[in-house]
C-alpha cells in the first residue's frame, strides 16, 4: 500500500517536474493511522540547492494528498523530522533548511494538526525578529551580550583569545582603542531535545555569536524553547562559548 501510495504521488510530482526530497511515516492527524511526509522540490541542474520546496501529506485513511507551502521555499540539505512537540495525540513536524549563507543560518518551520486543521505554530523568521541582542566589546578583555527579549546580560571572556587578535582591539593596558560592537546572527541550528525525558521535545535553538566580523565566532546563544499551548515560549537560555588551550 505504501509503495503504490507514493508510485501514485511519484507520477504527480514528475508531471510537475519536482522530486521527492525527503520522507518520513508517522500519525500526523493522531487518528491512529500512520500518514507519509514528503518535502518536494525542483532540484537545481549540478547543484545541491533545492527550489519550490512543499511539504505533502499523504493521509493513511483517505489517501488524499495535502501540501503545504513552506515561506523560505530555497535553499540546502532540507530535513525533515516527526515527534511530539506539544503533547498533543499525533505527531508534530520540524522542517529545516540551510540557506547557505556564510552565517550558517537555517529557515525552520513547525507544523501541528490542531482542532482537525494543520497549524503553522513556529518558524525562523518570527524567532529572528523576536530574539534581538546587543554585542559590545568592553574594557579589559571583555564582551557584553544583552538580550532584549528576555532581559538578560551575558559577559564574555576574551583573555583566551590570541595575543595578535587582543592587540588590535586594546592597548597594553586592557583598554579598548575603538568601540567595537559585534552581533548575533540569525538562527543557525534547531534541535528537538526530550531534556524532562517525558516524551515530549522541547527545542533548543543556536544563535552565533560575531565579533568583529562574521568569522570572528564568540561563542552561541542557546536557547531552550517549550509549548505552551499557544507558542514554544523561551524556557532557559545560555550562552556557550570556545575553550582554549591549557
């Protein structure tokens, strides 16, 4: 049954001229009933870049298909996976995309079947906009990272750095010769993590942090994000940064 379900959604997506990039089986509608995932796309001639990217639900009692565009519908290495994000009876779907950006950064997206309708409950753009922060390099080999949005500073320590790179910035004496200001990047990585081992996933989002310029990693804001009936509201957040050498 299943193959003869994607033979026939196979046919579709060819006279279309798109692909099926990925698939997972899981019960989406939570009737009890296992459901296909696909993302399809048209693939890019020698190149790994996918474009038209669609979610497709293929229902496992009608048969029927659904899809579901998807905002940022471009880009590298989409991923698909299932799992209980918000306690409800079913499963969830987490779509991540790599944008190929020199950030690393990633579009993702969270789709729910609520009250029978499948629900659009998160994705990177709203994230980005909400999750703001100031980075200011400060006296005595220090950065200052405030988060607006939760209220929350965080110092970093610079004395791990390399002399060369330290004596760009400050004098002999730790002082700064320049205001600098760095930033934090847009989402760069989003995880479902089960951290109460209760069988729910919470998600547990990257941000990088940049100095200088966008090479110059500081470290990563992380950011613990749980439903709570209504959004995944921001639980923890951290901040990681790189050791150095003993």
């Amino acid at each position: 049954m299943q193959l003869s379900l994607q033979s026939v959604l196979s046919r579709e997506m060819n006279m279309n001229r798109t692909t099926i990039v990925t698939e997972k089986r899981g019960d989406i509608d939570g009737d009890g009933i296992m459901d296909n995932v696909f993302l399809t796309a048209n693939k890019t001639s020698d190149s790994p870049f996918w474009r038209n990217l669609t979610l497709v639900i293929q229902n496992g009692r009608t048969n029927q298909n659904e899809q579901i565009p998807i905002k940022n519908n471009s880009g590298y290495n989409p991923t698909l996976i299932l799992g209980d994000f918000t306690a409800k009876k079913g499963d969830d779907i987490l779509v991540v995309i790599d944008t190929g950006g020199s950030g690393g950064t990633i579009y993702a997206y969270v789709f729910s079947y609520i009250n029978g309708q499948l629900m659009h409950i998160f994705n990177s753009d709203s994230f980005n906009e909400t999750y703001k922060y100031d980075v200011t390099y400060e006296n005595q080999y220090k950065v200052m990272v405030n988060s607006y949005y939760l209220k929350e500073k965080y110092i970093l320590d610079l004395t791990n750095k390399d002399k060369g790179y330290l004596s760009e910035i400050y004098n002999k004496y730790g002082v700064l010769k320049a205001p600098i200001e760095g930033w934090v990047n847009p989402l760069s990585g989003l995880y479902p993590v089960d951290f109460n081992r209760d069988g729910i996933f919470e998600l547990e989002a990257y941000q990088r942090i940049a100095g200088r310029y966008n090479a110059d990693s500081l470290g990563f804001v992380q950011t613990v994000l749980k439903w709570n009936g209504r959004e995944f509201g921001p639980d923890r957040q951290n901040v990681a940064i790189f050791g150095g050498e003993i």
